[in-house]
C-alpha cells in the first residue's frame, strides 16, 4: 500500500526530472517555452514530494502542516518576487 | 503514534518552514546576482543529472527503510538505511569533486558575487545533506546497539523528513540554478 | 590566539574602563553575596539547570532588564554627548566611540531587551494561559534561554575586550565590509546576532507547537486568551523573519571571513542587497517586539475594567492582517535608495494599509474601557500611557509611509523620534504593563503600586522630554548619528532631550527601588488572584507549583477562569501522578559552547571556535541518548504540595 505510493512518487520524479534535464539539453526550444516547461515541471515534482514522501495531504491530522506549508510559501512568494521587483529596478535605474 | 511523536514531528515541521525560509533568501540572492552574469560555462549538466539521480534514488532507498522501520524489521531497515547513506555520500563526493574543479579553474567563490551566490546557494544545501548523513550514522549506530525503541522511531521518521526535504530543496537548485542557468 | 593581544583592551579610555571596572565589582559583589549565603547550589540547581517554563521566563526577564540598564546607559552618553557638542565644544566622546554606542544601544535594546523580554512573558504566561503543565519542548527552551544570554555576553565582553561595531544596529554594507570596518566589531555584532537568533528561532518553533498542541480540554482557538493569540503570530512572524537575518549574516561573513563579494562594492558585490535582506527581517522584527504587547494591553484591559475584551474576533484578525502585511513594507526604510516611484508607491501604500488594523485595535481597547469600572492599578497606567502616546507615533508613521515626505525626514532626528515613540509606548510600556501584571503570579509576591506608579510618571513625562524635541530637530533638519555640530539652534532642543532621559532615569530607579521593596523584608505575599482575573493562569496559586495545575482545567468560555468562577471552584476529590522534565545543565553548557564558539570566531581564534562547535555537537549527541528525561511527581507528593498551599 504504502509501498506502492512510494514506488509510484518515484517513478513520477524520475519523469519530471528527465523533462526538465531534456527541456534544456536539447536546445530545441523557445526560452520561454522552456522556462515555463522547466517551472512546472519543477512545481509539479515539490507537489509529489510533498505528498508522496513528506505526507502533506488534507486530512485533519495535518492540517496544521498544511495550514503552516501554505503560510510560508506566501512568504516565500512576498520575499521573492519582492526581491526581484526592487533589485532588478534598482538595477535597471543604475544602468 | 503517540501524541507526544506527533508533537516532535510537527515541531521539526516547523523547524523546516524556517529552513525552507533559509534557503529562500540564499535562492533570491543568487537571482538578484544572476542578473549580471551565467555560470553555464563552467557547469557540467551530465554531473548534475547524476547528482540528482542519486539525491532521488536516496529518497526512495529512505522511503522504504520507513517502511521496513514500520514492520519492526530493524536488519532491513538498516540495510536500506545503509543505502541511503552511501547514496547521499556519493552525491557529497560528487559536489566536493565539482566545487574544486571550479575552483582550480579559477571560477571559486572569491570570483564575483555570482559565484559567492552559488557556492554559498549549492554549498548550504550541500553542507545540510552532510549534516543528515551525519545524523543517518548516529540514528544507526544507536539502532544497532539499542534495536527500535520508540524515541528512535521517532526520531527515524524526522530523519526521513528532513531528508525528502533535502530532496525538494534540491529540486529547486538544480531548476534555478543549473537549468535556468544553462538556458540563456 | 588568532587576532587577540593585550592591546585589545582599552586601557586608555576612561568611560569604557570605568563601565568594565564597575561591570566586574558587581559581578564580584553578586558572587559574594550568593558565596556568604551559601546558595551556588541552589542557583545551579533550582535555577540555571531548570526546565521549568516559569523560571526560564523570570530569568530570561532578568535578563532583559539588565540589558535594557545598559542600553539606557548608552542613550544617556549619546544624550549628553549631543546636548554639548555644538560648535567648539566637542564633548567627551569621540566619534569612534560615540559610533560605537548608537550601534550598541539599537543592537541591545532591539535583540537583548525587548526579545528576551517578550520571551520571558511569554514563557510566564502562556503555559499557564492555555492550561498547560508545560511548553512542547522544555530542553530546548533552556537551550533558547543560555543561547540568548550568551549571545548578550558577547555583547558585554566587547566593551573590554576589542570594539563593538561602528556600522549603526542595521550594519548596512559596504560600510561593515572588511574594506571600511576592518576591526572585530563587526563580527562581535554578527556573531552575537547570530547566536540570539538561532535562539529566538527555536523559542518560536517551542511556543508555536505549544499553543497548537497542549491546550486544555475545551479551550478552542477562539477561546484562547487575547495574549496567546498575539504569541501564536508573534512565533510565525519570529520564524518567517528571523532565519532570512541568519542569512544576511552569514553572508556578510562570508564576505569579511572567506573574501567572497555578496555586498562588497567591487567584483559584482551589491551592497543595496545587503539593505533589503537585512529589512525583510527588520521589519516583521518590529511587529515581534510590539505584537506581544499588544496581547499584554488586551489582557490587562479586559481584566481592570473588569469587562470582556470588547470585538475579540476582530482583535484576532486584526492581528492575523498585521502578521501578512508586515511582510509586505520592508521598503519603506529604504525609499531613497533610488528605487521607481512604482516601486516605491506601491509599498508605501502596504504601509498604509498596516496603519488600519492598528487602529482597529485601539478602538478595541478604547471600548473595552467604555462603561467599564476602570481600576487604576499600575498595568492600567501603562496601558493609558500607551495608548495616548503611542497614537502619536503612528500618525507620525503614517506620514513617512509617503514617499515624498519620507525623502525629507528619512535620516533624520524625525526618524529617530517616531520609531522610539512606536517602541518605548507600543513595546516597552505593554512589557512593563506585563511585568507588573504578572509579577505576583510569578513570584508569588505583590509589586509595590506607589514606587511603580511614581516611576511611571517618571517614564511618561521623561519620554515626551525626551523625543518632542526630536521631532523638532528633524523638522530643523539635523541628522541622526551625530556626534557634533555646528548648528545652534539645535543645542536647546537637545539640552530639553537631555533632560527628558535624566526623568527616565528616574523612573528606573523607581522601578529599582519598586522591585527592592517588593521582594524585600516588607513584602507582601500574593493571593492566587489578585487582580480579580479572567484567564486560567490565575486559576492556580502564586506562584504556580512546577507541574503548573494539579488536575487540568476544563474550559468552558473565552474567560475560562471567570466562569469557573461564577460556576464556584471545587477543590478535586483525588490527584493523579504527574510527569514533569528533570533539570538538565546542557542547556547552560551549550549556551556556554556557543559563547566560546562565538568569541574564538570574532578573534579568529579558529582552535577555540572548532572545539566549541564540536563541543555543542557532542552535547546534542549525548541529550539525544539520554533516555530518563521525565521525573514522576506521585499522586501524594501533589495532594501535599495542593494542601499547603503551593509553598515551593
């Protein structure tokens, strides 16, 4: 059962992992293509992790894991695109 | 699971929400650098994508040394557990390894704040798998010596979450770092 | 012994060796005083290697006030520097020093005052509030206690030993890059910010767990206490904020220590990085220090207008609004750094927004008041106090929150004079609201109201005598961090400053003498409840015993202990064996590791610092086997301790 889980979140990252490598090193595509490829593939696989190895899940035994989870991914999205915003227009401002 | 296990869990949780913050900050930093340079002249994505498959593989190999921890068969377990750890040593190796070619090449952390941002970025992440391989070593001597008392569960299945976070860390490294890096 | 020679002691400087000399005479008098009456053992044993919550607390509040003595010591140099450095006169201090002190007060005051503050209330209160016997995770927060005051004996020892940092409290690069700040002062400054935040990080995660998981039956979270709402977010604030510092600093050492280029300003360093890094930390930072106060003021309101907290549900998510959005303003210190109007609109309208649920809880607190029967006991003045000043403050902030207005005062003595008002009333006021509040039920002794209300007179006249001018002076235009000028119309205003510390002088002393006589040979023991309380941690005696209640509350109502009392309280008919955690001196030894980790890394001491971090590592190994943490109290030692009435 759990076995199984375990098996199935595996072969899924080793997928999404390949996507990403081969989205790369095959030079065949458009930057942004590619970029979005990379993302989703990415967020898609953090996604699987969470669920498959670090049981994030619904139920109301971790709803404070999630509740948690989720706060700090708004922090993290506030710290990161805050960061990008001001230092890359302080950048461009210098140039 | 004990109430008391399921309140060290989700402190260690929380102490991961804070890691993840860790590492949040060294991730917008390497950005913000990024914006004056690349490092894909210098990186070898083959090494990266094995570094990363081992990284994988140890999170399955520690999966299913959960599941054997769970099923009370402590030679099992360790045996996996083991494996995990000769993975997770190899991905280390492979990073040292890494590192000091780019540093006779000329290209160390001293270089420019691009590469102060990557060593300090993939170095953090580095430096914490060492720490978890560290912490794998004493859980299993202890295993060994003491077999499965409930505390070393307990603390089994915190190791096991630090190590798939490990895992997801890393899944951004290798993203921001090492392919959006080699993109442009 | 890597940089550290005898030269590194300051012999030459009369002020600093005159502090160390006084430092050391009273170190030298307290360990007379605890060898004459015989009680090391007792300190080592009842004290320094308990796990008891409410022990930690009152420490880590001794803690906070001997810090907050030093710091107020150098905001007295500064003061007096500055009231007479004008044109010829060039005072006493010379800018070296005078630098290093505004950078000491800002680092005291903010880490080594107020956190350890806060924390020691909490550890006092919250355990007790929620109907707990203890925190989630007792060991680690004795390792939180030692981190942090071994981090402040950092700090100490600096004054003795070498310099401490000259780049101002935020230590904005490239100014405390090894270029301009060669000396350990800044790594002093680092290393012991460092050492306190890995500290407050791990009492975070400890209050965090205990409010979601050791609740009493039937407290639901709208049923918890007004103050442990204000620490639940507190925590997620102390945990999202303060490991981004840990990084700011690290890599400002990597910088100084290993030559790499994060904020230098050559080799494709970025210095304004170093800014925002260090702000995203910065000002969630100033909601942690004033969040719990605003708990204390709710508490202390609803109880001495003897009213339910009027809107709770709105104070809850009034304070939930605030967690977020402090997360969202950190540009607003740096608006002139050169950012797009865009950019800067934008977070000066986040700032804004901040100010609404602010206001939303003084309206609170304001109708909480309202028909009520206000008693007059000294929380309440602090909490008057507050409430009055600290509106002023914020009208203030809200008038930097614009851009515009922000390029004419940033930088200047308007600053310096709007963040003290926000921090003295809406900080230090609500922890000493708190202190008085819970003084009795942490030492089982009354806090002597005359000296208290005297010293707040003291404090509240001193502190508008101290910052009105400020305000003033901004608008005449003079920089803050001045060690001289050459303007004369500043001198009277500062000279009116002056005089305005010499009053808070005062009110300390007061607070001195109020807590001598408190615990001196008149004082006067505490009943249970002495305030006519409404939450559960006066539903046991003062002070608590170790296991905090004999038989778990039941809570039945957002003022638990009020409808225990309406329903009349039985005494239990039988008592069961409790589990309570056994001392443990390795907390003490790793905060003792981290001090001599810390010390080897500022003087590059490498040997000392190796050793010490192994030390802690071997420390934590050994916790981890240790397998008899617990120690049962049987059924018939608490029906002894129950019947005589708590007398620890």
């Amino acid at each position: 059962m759990k076995a199984g889980k375990y098996a199935a979140g595996f072969l899924l990252s080793l997928l999404l992992t390949g996507i990403s490598f081969w989205v790369v090193t095959s030079h065949s595509h458009f930057r942004e293509f590619a970029v979005i490829i990379l993302f989703a593939s990415a967020l898609l696989q953090i996604v699987v992790h969470l669920h498959v190895f670090l049981h994030v899940d619904s139920s109301p035994d971790s709803s404070w894991n999630l509740f948690s989870l989720l706060f700090t991914a708004l922090i993290i999205f506030l710290m990161i695109a805050g960061t990008i915003w001001i230092m890359y227009n302080l950048g461009e401002r210098l140039n | 699971m004990s109430s008391e296990t399921r309140t060290r869990e989700f402190g260690f949780w929380i102490y991961l929400m804070t890691d993840l913050i860790l590492f949040t900050s060294l991730f917008a930093t390497y950005a913000v650098m990024a914006r004056e340079g690349s490092i894909s002249a210098i990186v070898d994505l083959r090494q990266v994508f094995l570094e990363t498959m081992l990284l994988l593989s140890s999170s399955a190999t520690c999966a299913v040394a959960m599941v054997f921890m769970e099923r009370r068969k402590k030679e099992t377990m360790l045996f996996w557990l083991a494996a995990t750890f000769l993975l997770g040593s190899g991905f280390v190796f492979i990073e040292i390894g890494e590192f000091a070619r780019m540093i006779r090449e000329g290209y160390g952390p001293q270089r420019n704040g691009l590469f102060s941002a990557f060593f300090t970025l993939v170095g953090t992440h580095g430096l914490h798998v060492s720490m978890g391989l560290l912490w794998m070593l004493v859980t299993m001597m202890q295993t060994w010596m003491t077999g499965l008392s409930s505390s070393l569960q307990s603390r089994m299945s915190r190791l096991a979450m630090f190590w798939h976070f490990l895992d997801i860390v890393w899944i951004c490294v290798f993203t921001e770092v090492y392919l959006l890096g080699s993109l442009s | 012994m890597g940089k550290l020679t005898f030269s590194a002691i300051p012999i030459d400087n009369p002020i600093i060796m005159s502090a160390v000399v006084c430092a050391i005479l009273i170190a030298i008098w307290i360990g007379h005083e605890i060898t004459k009456r015989k009680r090391w053992s007792w300190l080592w044993n009842e004290w320094l290697t308990s796990l008891d919550h409410k022990k930690i607390g009152i420490m880590y509040v001794v803690l906070a006030i001997v810090m907050l003595v030093r710091g107020f010591f150098d905001a007295i140099l500064m003061r007096l520097q500055q009231a007479m450095a004008e044109g010829s006169s060039h005072g006493f201090l010379p800018p070296g020093h005078f630098d290093q002190i505004f950078s000491a007060h800002g680092t005291i005051m903010i880490l080594f005052a107020a956190m350890p503050f806060l924390v020691g209330l909490m550890n006092i209160a919250i355990p007790l509030q929620i109907g707990a016997r203890d925190v989630a995770f007792p060991f680690l927060n004795s390792v939180s206690l030692w981190l942090t005051a071994s981090a402040a004996m950092l700090v100490m020892v600096s004054l003795g030993v070498g310099d401490f940092s000259k780049a101002g409290w935020s230590g904005y690069a490239p100014l405390s890059e090894l270029g301009f700040s060669p000396d350990v002062g800044v790594d002093y400054w680092t290393w012991a910010l460092q050492i306190a935040g890995i500290g407050s990080l791990l009492s975070g995660i400890n209050f965090l767990v205990t409010i979601l998981r050791m609740r009493a039956p039937g407290m639901t979270l709208m049923r918890m206490p007004i103050f442990v709402w204000a620490t639940f977010f507190t925590n997620m604030l102390m945990l999202a904020a303060f490991p981004v510092l840990t990084a700011a600093l690290a890599m400002l050492s990597l910088d100084r220590y290993l030559g790499m280029h994060f904020f230098t300003a050559d080799h494709g360093g970025n210095p304004m990085l170093y800014v925002n890094l260090f702000w995203i930390w910065g000002h969630p930072e100033v909601y942690i220090v004033i969040l719990p106060a605003f708990g204390i003021f709710s508490e202390v309101v609803a109880t001495f207008s003897s009213k339910r907290i009027f809107g709770y549900e709105s104070l809850v998510y009034a304070t939930g609004a605030i967690t977020v959005l402090s997360f969202a303003v950190w540009l607003h210190h740096f608006f002139t750094m050169g950012a797009g109007a865009d950019v800067n609109a934008a977070f000066g309208i986040a700032t804004m927004l901040i100010a609404i649920p602010t206001g939303v809880k003084i309206f609170n607190w304001l109708f909480t008041m309202y028909r009520g029967r206000v008693r007059f006991a000294s929380p309440m003045y602090w909490t008057l106090g507050f409430l009055t000043t600290f509106a002023i403050g914020g009208m203030t902030g809200v008038l930097l929150s614009l851009p515009p207005a922000d390029f004419v005062l940033h930088n200047s003595l308007f600053l310096v004079a709007h963040f003290h008002n926000m921090l003295i009333p809406g900080a230090l006021f609500g922890y000493f609201a708190g202190f008085s509040y819970w003084f009795p039920k942490a030492t089982g002794f009354m806090l002597d109201e005359k000296w208290g209300k005297r010293a707040f007179w003291c404090w509240i006249c001193g502190f508008y005598l101290a910052f009105m001018p400020l305000y003033v002076l901004g608008f005449l235009g003079m920089p803050r961090r001045m060690e001289h000028y050459a303007n004369p119309a500043w001198q009277p205003w500062l000279i009116l400053a002056a005089f305005g510390t010499l009053l808070i002088f005062f009110g300390i002393l007061f607070q001195g003498i109020q807590i001598a006589t408190s615990l001196g040979p008149k004082r006067r023991a505490a009943d249970p409840d002495p305030w006519d309380g409404r939450t559960l941690e006066w539903a046991t005696s003062s002070p608590p015993p170790s296991y905090n209640f004999a038989v778990l509350p039941e809570v039945k109502d957002r003022d638990a202990f009020l409808e225990m009392k309406r329903a009349g309280i039985h005494s239990p008919t039988r008592y069961e064996d409790i589990e309570i955690p056994k001392g443990s001196a390795k907390g003490a030894f790793i905060g003792a590791s981290s001090f001599a980790c810390g010390f080897g890394l500022v003087w590059h001491i490498w040997w000392l610092a190796a050793m010490a971090a192994l030390l802690i590592l071997l420390i934590v190994i050994s916790r981890s086997m240790e397998e008899e943490t617990m120690t049962i109290l049987p059924s018939g030692e608490v029906k002894r301790i129950e019947e005589a009435g708590h007398v620890l």
